[in-house]
C-alpha cells in the first residue's frame, strides 16, 4: 500500500516517542494542484473504521478509504536540506516528472 525509508521511519518514531498517544501514522490527499496531489501526514490516537493499516518500520500507516487509491504505492521519506528538512511523499504512479503550468516544481 505505502512504504516508509529507513530514515522516515527513524524520524517518525522518534516525534512519535515524545507523545505515547500518537499511535497511528495518517497519510491522506489534502488536495491537487496544478503540480499532483498535495499530501497530508498526521499523527491519530487509533485507526479509524474502513481505514487501510499496515506496519512498516514499526509505525503503523492507516490511510482512510478516499485517500486509499491516491496513495497506493506511494513513498515517505525524509529528506534533510541546507534550509531545512522535512517529509516528503513520492508517487511515481501519480505525481507529474514535467513540472506544472504555474512553474512551480
């Protein structure tokens, strides 16, 4: 369904850590743009009914049944820049390679 790297799962279990009741990683759709899916990542309590959970890397994912078929197959990985870093969500199957009209990318 969605796979965690190493160092996301890393960085993942160590916010997750400093709050017991994070239990669940949410991963959802916050919206499209002209660039592809915008991606959310949340921490929850508990999986909700007709959420998608698997465990990978020892977080469990749980992705709720409209944001399931936009997600399949994708990535979260962490990426550590000069300016800062942060998570990102790649999906080779739906994210555009050429850029957007806006010229963001």
């Amino acid at each position: 369904m969605i796979e965690l790297t190493p160092l996301a799962a890393e960085k993942l279990s160590g916010l997750m850590s400093q709050n017991p009741a994070q239990r669940v990683l949410r991963v959802y759709v916050a919206g499209q743009s002209c660039c592809g899916f915008q991606y959310g990542l949340a921490f929850d309590e508990a999986r909700l009914p007709g959420d998608a959970v698997v465990e990978r890397g020892g977080i469990e994912v749980a992705v709720d049944p409209d944001s399931l078929p936009y997600v399949e197959g994708a990535t979260i990985d962490f990426v550590d820049a000069l300016m800062g870093g942060g998570f990102t969500v790649r999906n080779p199957k739906l994210d555009s390679g050429g850029g957007c009209a806006c010229g963001r990318r």
